[in-house]
C-alpha cells in the first residue's frame, strides 16, 4: 500500500490534536515531520513514540518551518497540513504556495474532523484573537454555571511546553498541582485564575483522554479555547468573543470568520452582523482594578507588562497595565528594549511593533529569568503588572509594583445567563 505522506504545520497545539484524531493509528498516511513556530524551544523536539503511536517507534521529529520547503523535498512529502491560528489569511496562503512551489499538496482540515463528542453538554469559549477577552468570559460563564449547581470541568486549548508524554492528560485542582507540573507563566496564566474561583482545570495533548477524564468528574464541560482557535469539542452553545480594539481582524485572521473607541465597536456589530446575521450578541467590557492604592501611579516611570502572546502574535501594543498607568498620571512608560536581555531581546527582535511596555515571556526558567533581569535593569520606579496571574510569586524582582486586574462586565441584553438558559445550559429546563 502507498502511503500519503504528510507534514503537519504547526505550533505545538491544534498541530498535535489534528494528528491524534486524524492520522494516528492509520496505515494510508505517513507524518513525517511537525513544524513549529510562535512558541519557544518547540522546534529540534521530537512528538514521543508513546503519543504517536506504534507506526512511530522512533516518534515524529517537530523541525523548525523555516526548513519547510527542504522537509518537504527530503520526505518527498505529499501534503502539507496547517495546523495553528491567530495568523492573517495571507499568512496562512503564504505557507501554502510554499507547499506548493515545492510540489507538495496543502491541506486545512474541517473542524468537524477534529471535535469530539462528548457525553456531557458543553459550552465552547473562543475568540477572533488572542487577548480579546476570552479568559474572563470563560470564567464568568463558569460561574453562571456552578451558581445554577453545575460541576464545571474546564479543558484548555493546549499548552504542552515541557515533558509531552507526562503532559498527555493533566489536571488541576490546587496551586500545588501547578508547581508538581512544572508550569510556566504560559501556562499559569491560563490555568491559575480558574483555580482560583474554583474551577477544575484539564490540559494536556490527547483530548480524547482528557475529555474522558473530565466527563467523570463533571455535569458540563467548558471549552476553554487558545488563540482564535476552533474547539476540539462539539458545542451545545459556541461563544465567541470578538475585539473592538482590533476591528477588522475578525475577518483578516485565521480562523476568526468561523474599552475602545465607539467606531470600533461599531465596526464590530457590523461586520457581525454581515457575515454571521444569527448570532446573538452579548455586549461586555473588561473594565481594570488596580490593587491597592492606584495614586501610587501618579508622577512615576512605569513599567507595564502585559500578557506576551497578546502582544507578540496577538499584535496588541497595549493591555490593562498600559490603561492604568495612562489613568493614574504615570509620568512615563518605560520603553525596555534597551534594558532587555537575552530571549526577551530576541523577543523585542522578533516582534518589533511591541509598544513601551514588556511582554510577560515564560516558557521556561531561563525565560523567566531573562524577564527578572529586564524588569530590573529598566530603571522603572513602579512596576504595573497588568498580567491574569501575580508575577511576583515566580519572579523576585526589586521595583515595587501593582498589579492590574480585570473582570467581564456584561453591557445591556442578552446577556450570557440568557444564552445559556435558552440552549438548556442553566435554569428549569437544563439539559442536566
């Protein structure tokens, strides 16, 4: 039997699952390679024999995209699969002319191929970009749950940044299971602020497992997406949380078609409205809290940091840290590349349109590390950390600092409540 050989297009993620549901297990096809991009240290990384499967003795090698063109003549590799989001339609159409100057076929596969059914009704929470407003949804949406007597059981889109075959199904309860997992900032971020309300947490790299396991200990299961990302899990109702920040880029980012200015709300209802007349819409700020005494601002050189991916591949120049010191009277916004080092240089050089502030980086110690060294080397007089989780409890810098918090606040009707309790979610007639 010939076999289809493929590389999957990645960024140690969507790349895994569509793997795991698609061609793990299946003779016709060949994966002869990821490729990574967007997160640190993926790339010369190998996807282990435990996960991929026994016609992958020897695991799947992730290789840089940078040698995609070379991958595909030294495999002689037959179709080119993108796997990973928040990247415009013209990127996505970049890599595959890519593929296809080097004769190999370029494929995107159908959401509907890579959700799971699950035996629980499930809520979905995505977003046309990273860092529009997804996590504090997500986690007002589980409060509307548990309040109705729902137990929540959260799956995150995935994070796997360290060991792959120990991060196959992971759970999380308690801050210790945090540390026992040896997890970044990357992943505390996202992980942390549900623990902290209560929420149980699952991640990992095999959904169908983690979905199993979850399904055990829940009455309704909550799709905690990444990026702009398609769920991995059929949803009984599939909120989206749209940007006016970004006006426009809910259709310019793939895949985004499935406080700001009042224009660019404006803007937003609009090409809703156009491009997906059904919808119901639920207004909502993420209005932001300063932690104790917000008039130690006044006068100051701050430094702002604020959640990386948001920035970086997000390309957001500001965030709740920003808008704070801009309210409070900071007399200026440190702009930190000249005091950055290490990776977080490297970041500065990668994503150059990084406004004057500094992007939460940490993908591991050493990243960590170079952001302590960068926040202290800043010559800050305060430090606003405009972060979902308190820098300060993994990172023992010398500048004193505030942190900056956020919590959705719905705007009018429907409101999420109401969502829910149409689609039989919450309320008298739950489905559960």
């Amino acid at each position: 039997m010939t076999r289809t050989r493929v590389l999957i297009a990645g960024a140690a993620g969507r790349d895994f699952h569509n793997f795991n549901l698609v061609y793990r297990g299946r003779d016709e096809y060949e994966v002869v390679a990821f490729t990574a991009t967007q997160i640190p240290d993926i790339a010369g990384r190998v996807y282990p024999a435990e996960l991929a499967g026994e016609l992958y003795p020897d695991g799947i090698p992730i290789c840089p995209e940078d040698e995609l063109e070379e991958l595909i003549a030294r495999h002689e590799v037959d179709e080119v699969v993108f796997a990973y989001s928040d990247v415009t339609h013209e990127h996505v159409m970049h890599i595959g002319s890519r593929a296809l100057a080097a004769d190999a076929s370029f494929r995107l596969i159908a959401p509907a191929d890579t959700m799971l059914t699950s035996t629980k009704p499930s809520v979905a929470i995505c977003a046309v970009r990273t860092g529009s407003g997804k996590s504090q949804t997500t986690r007002h949406v589980a409060a509307l749950l548990r309040e109705s007597g729902k137990r929540v059981a959260v799956l995150r889109h995935p994070m796997p940044y360290g060991d792959l075959t120990k991060q196959a199904v992971q759970r999380f309860e308690r801050y210790e299971d945090l540390d026992a997992a040896e997890a970044t900032i990357e992943e505390r971020e996202e992980y942390e602020p549900h623990i902290a309300e209560g929420n149980l947490v699952f991640a990992g790299i095999d959904y169908a497992a983690i979905l199993d396991r979850a399904e055990q200990e829940a009455d309704v299961i909550l799709w905690d997406g990444g990026n702009n990302d398609t769920p991995f899990v059929k949803p009984n109702v599939h909120i989206v949380v749209v940007d006016p920040h970004r006006p426009g880029h809910e259709l310019r980012s793939h895949p985004g078609e499935s406080s700001a200015a009042q224009e660019g709300i404006d803007a937003v209802l609009d090409s809703i409205r156009a491009n997906n007349p059904g919808a119901r819409i639920v207004l909502a700020a993420s209005p932001f809290a300063v932690e104790g005494d917000a008039a130690e601002i006044a006068g100051k050189r701050v430094l702002a940091i604020e959640d990386g991916p948001t920035l970086t591949h997000g390309e957001m120049t500001y965030g709740a840290a920003v808008l704070a010191a801009k309210a409070n009277g900071a007399a200026e916004l440190i702009d930190p590349r000249s005091a950055a080092v290490g990776s977080i240089a490297q970041t500065f050089e990668d994503y150059p349109n990084v406004g004057a502030l500094l992007p939460a980086m940490g993908y591991g110690r050493k990243q960590m590390d170079d952001l302590k060294a960068t926040i202290e080397a800043s010559g800050a007089e305060l430090v606003l950390i405009g972060t979902p989780i308190d820098l300060r409890k993994l990172i023992d810098f010398d500048v004193p600092a505030l942190r900056v918090t956020y919590r959705l606040q719905e705007v009018g009707e429907p409101t999420l409540a109401d969502v829910l309790e149409e689609h039989g979610l919450i309320g008298d007639k739950a489905l559960v």
